[in-house]
C-alpha cells in the first residue's frame, strides 16, 4: 500500500511538471519579438573582413557588442552606428585572429523593451593561413557608398575581386549594389573608378545569375529584350563592362543580371554611353573618381506607374523610369561633384549630357538617397550643393 502512494505522488509530480513545462514551451513559441538582426555570416574567417549587419526594428534602436571576458574587442560597428530608427543596414567589421583559438561575440539590439541576441564566432588562426590581408579598404568607410536604408525584399551586395600590383595579388572591392528581389532591379550601383582598374581585359558577354542571390530572386537576361519581344530596350549595365577591363574575372562580374535594367537603346546607346565613356576620361584628372549609377522607378512624394517586362523565365521585371548617375572626384583634399538625371525613354541627341547636369543635392532630393555620406557633413554640405561646369569641362 505505500508503494501505491509513493507511486500515486510521482504520477502527480511527473503530470504537474508536464502541465508546467508544456506551458514554458508555449510562451517560448508565441515569441512575437518585433525586431531582428540578420547576418549573413555567424561564422566568419579568421583573416579580416566586413559585412553587412541588417537591423528590422520600427522605432528607435541602440546596437552594442558583448565580449567574454579575455577576448578583447576584435569586432565593432563601422562609423561607430550604434543608434538610430528604423530599418537600416550597417557594416560590421572583423579584425584578423592570429591565435589558433576561435573567439566569440554576441550582438546586442535594443529597441524600447525589447531586447534580441546573435551570437558571432571568429575561426581560429591554422598553421597553414596566411598572414593576414589588409585588403579589402573597410567597407564602411568606401566614398562611393550611399547610406544604406533597409527596405523588405532589398539586399545591399558587394562583389569583389582580385588585382596584381607589382608582385603582391590582393583582393580589391569590384562594386556595390542596393538590389530589390521584389522588383529584380538595382536601385544605385556604387563603384570607384581608377586607372588600377583599367587594363587590357577583353569584353567578356558572360551574361549570368548573380552567385550572392537566389536565381529566383533575380531577372534573367540571357537573351536581352529584343528575343522577348521589347524591340525598345537594351540590357543596360549600370556598372559599364568597359570600366573594369584589368582582368577577365572583374569584367565578367559586370554582366551579373543584377546590373542589368532593361534600357530604352537609344539612351543607352547614346547620350548615356558617352556619358560613360567620359566618365574614363574624367577619372585621370582625380586620385580616385566616385561613381553611383542608379535606376529610379518614382521620385519621392510621386506617384509615377510602374510598368513590367517578362524576362525569359516568365518572371516580371520593372522598368525603370529614371536613371541617374553621381560622380564625386577626389584630388588629395579636394572634392568635386555633379550629377546626371535622364527619364528611360528615347533620345535623339546622343552627345549633349551637359543638359542633364545637375548639383548631387538634387538627385539626393529627386531619389531618396543620401550620397557620400561618409564626407564630414559640412564638405557633403559643400560639394553637393554646387558645381562646377567649369570643373567637368560642360
């Protein structure tokens, strides 16, 4: 008989303890956590690198790295963004571990009470790594970036590539790219332009998914417009195939078909490509000429109509209905600017882009975007207000 109520209390306890566990689970389940933090990588390299942090969050939020104890501080947030609202993307940079020890961080995301972690683990240093490579520049402080502002279905992607100086081979940023999956197209492109990436380097026609997305999230041009009934319109390159001729690699990467946009063929084979190939010329007056080429679909506080091609997989891509293209040029401490503004439709005059100048400012006004905002506010303030035409030779 006392078996039978030892027995009969552990049937209760073990019936409770369920009834209290299945409840823990459930409130675990109905997490309705209103922020995030996505990462492409949680487990990174041992060598340097950077990438980019996403932050979702409605309101306010503060961002803060927790270290163990011992570890000392081997990652941090670029331009020290550790505040601001809303949806946004920054930059997370990583130092080079040279013990073979990996280390650990975990990234914190406030925003009024509610608080979220990611955990970030860095590869520890093996014999047989190399020493590590400075190269890439930090991805934060890159002129030719305009500040990321996240948006659902868009993914801020760089590609990068590899360039021999001398004897040393080091790895270099090729271009940037906003891209909205949802659209299929890139919102601004943003490269540096420097003799470094000129070379000998034929045209490559090697016209391909992009490897960063998923085939479905992008178009797919591997037989242009025309093939597809859109006699109108050419594969546009935002970043021009003819800016990155220093190696074959570097040139294949341009014709990833999220550089692409579907063109109207007389803009693009007119007045923007001399655009373009003025743009090479005016790069050996500057250390380093900053370019973001871009594809509107509106203009902010419009209401323009979007219209959509099919692509050969069936899929739907917007057309653009403006392009434009920012240019800031560096000169040691000095800095110039001008902008260029065209509607996608046809053009008779293929020479004159001097009549579709205008002052950076106004394109950031015209777009949204802020351009070069890495510039101390009172030389952005500056440069992009006024330009030139003396400058720029229109």
């Amino acid at each position: 008989m006392l078996d039978i109520r030892k027995n009969f209390k552990y049937i209760v306890y073990l019936i409770c303890f369920g009834i209290f566990t299945f409840t823990s689970c459930s409130d675990d389940d109905s997490d309705t956590s209103s922020i995030d933090i996505v990462l492409d990588k949680t487990i990174v390299e041992a060598s340097a690198g950077e990438q980019f942090l996403e932050i979702k969050v409605s309101g306010d939020w503060t961002l803060s790295i927790d270290f163990p104890p011992g570890t000392g501080q081997w990652c941090m947030i670029n331009n020290s963004k550790t505040q601001g609202t809303g949806n946004t993307f920054v930059v997370l940079k990583t130092y080079a571990n040279l013990d073979p020890e990996e280390r650990t961080a975990t990234i914190i995301l406030e925003s009024g009470s509610e608080r979220i972690y990611q955990d970030i683990t860095q590869k520890g240093k093996s014999s047989t790594d190399p020493d590590p490579d400075p190269e890439p520049t930090p991805q934060g402080n890159w002129l030719e970036l305009p500040e990321i502002i996240s948006q659902d279905g868009q993914k801020a992607i760089t590609h990068y590539t590899s360039m021999t100086e001398g004897s040393v081979n080091k790895t270099v940023r090729n271009y940037s790219m906003l891209f909205d999956t949802k659209e299929k197209i890139a919102y601004w492109v943003a490269y540096p332009l420097h003799s470094s990436y000129i070379g000998s380097a034929d045209r490559t026609d090697n016209w391909a998914f992009d490897p960063v997305l998923a085939q479905a999230e992008q178009g797919n041009f591997f037989k242009g417009f025309v093939s597809l009934g859109y006699s109108d319109f050419d594969r546009g390159h935002q970043i021009p195939s003819a800016d990155r001729t220093h190696t074959r690699a570097a040139n294949q990467q341009t014709f990833y078909y999220t550089n692409i946009t579907p063109q109207n063929s007389t803009l693009n084979q007119g007045v923007w490509a001399n655009l373009e190939t003025q743009c090479r010329s005016w790069m050996s007056k500057y250390d380093t000429l900053y370019v973001v080429t871009g594809a509107l679909l509106k203009t902010v506080g419009n209401n323009e109509t979007v219209t959509y091609l099919k692509d050969h997989s069936d899929n739907q891509i917007a057309k653009p209905n403006y392009y434009y293209k920012v240019l800031l040029g560096k000169k040691g401490n000095t800095y110039k600017s001008v902008g260029f503004w065209f509607e996608n439709k046809s053009y008779v005059s293929n020479k004159d882009f001097i009549n579709y100048a205008k002052n950076v400012r106004e394109i950031e006004t015209l777009s949204g975007f802020n351009f070069f905002f890495n510039l101390p506010q009172s030389t952005q303030d500056e440069v992009e207000t006024a330009y030139k035409a003396q400058d720029w030779g229109l």
